[in-house]
C-alpha cells in the first residue's frame, strides 16, 4: 500500500464492503461508513477514481493513475501524487481496502470512457467531503451483526433473568 | 453497575437451525396463557392487511395508538401477523437473545440474518432509574419471517417501552418485511393532496418536523413525520405508518397549536414531545397519496418566508439517506439503491425555513399546484 510520501505500489484496492455502501448520480457519488456514521461525497476527479476502485476486482494505483492520464491533462507527475494521497485519504477513512490475493488483474477502465467528445478535460485534484453530523447514530446505538452461532442461544431454565 | 437483565447461558441453537423460532413462539403462547381471549387489530400498511395479536390488552394499548388512522375490519387472512407480549406483565419466559458480550450501550442493536428470517435484538437497559426520574428503556427482541408472513415483537417490560418505541412501533419488522415488497421505509415526512404530496426530508434539527406539523393548520393534508413507507415502482408512492409526529420541546413554541395535542408534555425530561395527530386533527391524516417531489429542510437565520429552490439529486440523496440507513440497523446497499432510484425520479428542492411558519405549508402548496399540472 502507497503512503503519501511512498514509493507507489500495485496493491488492489477495493471498497470495504459491507460496512461501506456508495450510490452515483450524474458522475457524483455519495458514501456512507456504516461502522462510524460518516458519510461522504464526491465528484470530477474523485468520483472517477471511486469508479474505478468499485470495480469487482479493484483498482491498483498505477492503473488509476494511467486511466486519468487518458482523460486528463495534467502532467502525470501531478498526477501520481494527487492519486496517491487520494487513496491513503481513503484508506485512512476505512473506504477502501486492499483486494484479496489472486483478484483478476483486469486493466481498470472507465465504464464511460468518453465524456462529449474526444478531448482532455482540465484536472481538478479530488476531494473528499466529509459529514460527521449522524455519527451519534451509531455511536448511540452500536450495531452488532450476530453470526449463526452467536445467536439464537437457548436459556437456562435454572438461570432466570433480574427484574 | 448496570444491572443486566440479559441472562445467557446454555447452548447456542445449531447454526441454521429455525427450531428457535418455535421456542420464541413458545414464548408468546406462555404469555397467552389461561387468557380467555387475545385482542386483536388489524391494519392497512402500504395497503396490506397487518394483524396484531397480543397476549395482554395492555401491549395492544401501547404499540397499536399510532396505527389508529389506517384501522380496518379484522380479516381471517391478513398478510402478517405480528404477535406481541412481554416478561414482566405476561409473566411469560424470556425468548432466545444473544450472547452480547460486554456491549452496556442500552441502544446497542444485534441483528441475524438467515434465509427469510431476521431478527435484532435490542439491549435496553436495567431497571436503573434514569436522570429525570425514567427507567431505562426494556430489551426488545424483533422477527419476522418473510416467507411464513409472521413476526413477534417482545419485550422485557411493556411498562418501559420507550415513548419513540410507543410512536413508531415495530420499525424493524415493517422494514424488513417491507422491503421485501419494494417498499422502503425511509425517515422522512410526507404531506400532500390526492393529486401529490412531497417527501420531507433533513437531519435533526434542520426544521423537518417543524414543516410537517406545520401543515396540520393548512388544506395540505398529513401522512407521517418521522417515518413513511415509499414505493418507487410502478410509479413513486408514500404510505403513512404512523399517526404520531416527534418535535423537540424547544421548537413546540413555533407551533403553539400543539400544545394542547402533546401526547407525553407531562413526562418531563424527554428529548421529543409526541403529538397523535389522528386524535386532534382527524380529518388532515391519510394514508397515502403519489409523490411529486422531495423536499429538503433548512433553517436559515435571518429569512422570513419560506423560499424553494431546486438541487441536485446527489443532494437530495445526501439529505435523505444517511439517516434512513443509519437507522435501519442491518447492512447492505439495496435501501440506498432504492433511494438512489427515488431521487432519479423526482425532482428535489430545498425548502429553506424562516421565522414565518404560516409561509411553509403556503409554499408547499404552491410548489405542489406547479408540479400536479405538469405532465408525469
């Protein structure tokens, strides 16, 4: 995995199901961290990147960063750095994870690759906005998901319960 | 130190194993007892005939008041029946709940899945008295079987049940159960006319209620304030679910109307004050009416009439979805997808609110008189 500083590596980013849940409208994307209450939005270049990370089998840096060169002109060494620190934002905040091993190396691309016409677009760097205004949601109200073992237990009989 | 009342010992069921489903029914039928009869209501949610049937007149008492408006004739084949008792009154066993380790959190939610079958169980608390003289909320266990059609609702006391758990019952098993009819529950507001109505949405405090209640003193007529059912498909559709609406004490004051219509105003200490409005505006509730438009609130200091001003889908989704799937309780993308497709089919405006409340329920209107015109 990258660092903000760090030598870039390939490592397979996916977003971190099921905690994470994510929906896109118009090329604007919006997410919620179901385990902190935090939800974010996102759009351009942000929204790009996400696109490419939700693909079934992830995104690596190197492969972001070559499917925005294609659509953005900018110089790639600018490129690497937004990427870069782009993704550690997104791993810091629990949004994206590495991939498991042995996940299809597939070329992540755009599902869109044209947007009008043929030529780059300007190159806004992404950015993350954050909303932290429902995290008492879940810092109230904890959610525990029970595996089958955990539950249903039977109860004692001999053991009853304190009024 | 919180004195639990979550006793769990014993062998946990075999993983996959519904025989556990038959000891909660179990449980229902000790709390039944040697009683000579089961009360028994029925309504129309979403338009589909939910049975109540309750071991004690008391359980039926507290969760069945903010169904009153949509109170139909009971049928030998309703679609769920949602069985209802408790331990302390029914002096009945605890049902099967689960091992929650060291979690104290009283609003701590532990949900299973399997197959047709969800349940969440909600830890509450222990007898301990509350700052402002309230006992702590009673655990309560909810499942539904969405294939069986049936649901149980428990608790640990019906006496503690908490004054949101008394406005908006069952929220779990209708979601769940809904959901598995396409209908959505969502934390929104609704009011409208036959023609069209809006969905009110917005975090606490951004002026949501004050907007729904404010229409109670306006032709507009009421469908829900804190939480409607949603169809999306064959065309976007609101149902009401319950007849209360929830304001903070503090905002009371801008709707002095309802003052008189407060449900718990003597309870002091609670966070919201409840309002039936069945009971005091009889003829502004309905039950559900097509939706033409989604509303986020605002207030902004320093307006004096309400204004509305068309934004973007993504905002609309932003205000609408945070705080429905927050408190749904069980994880999973399908509520967002179904929020994501009401927001593609209608348009969202921001209703931002000033210091005239009569202008609100006027604005709505007229928004509502361009959009029922245009063609859908």
């Amino acid at each position: 995995m990258s660092r903000p500083n760090g030598h870039i590596d390939d490592a397979r980013l996916e977003v971190s199901s099921p905690q994470v849940i994510h929906e896109t409208i118009d090329g604007e994307v919006i997410i919620i961290n179901l385990a902190t209450g935090t939800y974010y939005s996102l759009k351009g270049s942000g929204a790009d990147i996400w696109e490419l990370v939700q693909q079934p089998a992830g995104s690596g840096e190197s492969e972001i960063i070559d499917a925005l060169d294609a659509r953005y002109s900018a110089p790639r060494i600018r490129l690497e750095a937004t990427v870069r620190s782009f993704l550690f934002e997104l791993v810091q905040e629990g949004l994206v994870s590495p991939a498991p091993e042995g996940s299809d190396a597939g070329l992540a691309e755009f599902l869109e690759p044209n947007r009008g016409d043929d030529a780059q677009q300007a190159f806004e760097p992404p950015m993350l906005e954050k909303f932290t205004d429902m995290q008492d949601l879940v810092l109230l109200d904890p959610v525990h998901e029970v595996a089958e073992m955990g539950w249903p237990q039977r109860r004692d009989e001999s053991t009853s319960p304190a009024s | 130190m919180m004195n639990h009342e979550v006793v769990v010992s014993g062998e946990p069921f075999a993983a996959g194993d519904d025989a556990w489903l038959d000891v909660v029914s179990a449980s229902f039928t000790a709390a039944l007892g040697t009683s000579p009869s089961m009360p028994q209501q029925e309504y129309l949610v979403a338009g589909r005939r939910v049975q109540l049937r309750a071991a004690h007149p008391e359980l039926m008492r507290r969760l069945s008041r903010s169904f009153t408006h949509l109170e139909t004739t009971v049928s030998a084949d309703p679609e769920l029946v949602i069985y209802l008792w408790d331990s302390a009154i029914c002096d009945a066993p605890w049902p099967p709940t689960p091992n929650v380790g060291d979690e104290q959190a009283p609003g701590a939610f532990f949900y299973y899945r399997r197959g047709d079958v969800q349940a969440g169980f909600q830890l509450g608390g222990g007898a301990e008295v509350r700052a402002g003289g309230l006992r702590a909320p009673t655990p309560a266990l909810s499942v539904v079987d969405t294939r069986r059609n049936t649901a149980w609702y428990w608790a640990a006391d019906a006496r503690r049940i908490p004054y949101w758990d008394e406005a908006a019952p069952f929220r779990f098993v209708l979601d769940w159960w809904l959901r598995a009819r396409g209908i959505h529950r969502l934390h929104a507001g609704a009011v409208g006319t036959p023609e069209g109505g809006v969905l009110l949405t917005g975090k606490s405090g951004s002026g949501k209620s004050t907007s729904t209640l404010a229409c109670l003193e306006s032709p507009l007529q009421y469908a829900g304030d804190d939480y409607v059912a949603v169809a999306v498909e064959p065309q976007p559709w609101v149902y009401s679910l319950y007849s209360s609406g929830k304001l903070a004490p503090n905002h009371v004051e801008r709707l002095p109307f309802l003052q008189a219509a407060l449900a718990n105003g003597d309870d002091g200490g609670e966070e919201k004050t409840v309002v039936y409005v069945h009971e005091h505006w009889p003829d502004n509730i309905v039950s559900d009416f097509p939706l033409r438009a989604i509303l986020t609130s605002k207030i902004v200091p320093g307006l004096v009439d309400a204004r509305i001003s068309e934004i973007s889908p993504l905002a609309g989704l932003a205000a609408l979805a945070p705080s429905t799937v927050l408190q749904i309780h069980t994880r999973g993308q399908s509520p967002l997808a179904g929020m994501r497709q009401l927001v593609q089919r209608l348009p969202t405006f921001s209703l931002e609110l000033g210091s005239n409340i009569r202008s609100i329920p006027e604005a709505i209107a007229d928004l509502l008189t361009r959009l029922n015109t245009r063609p859908s």
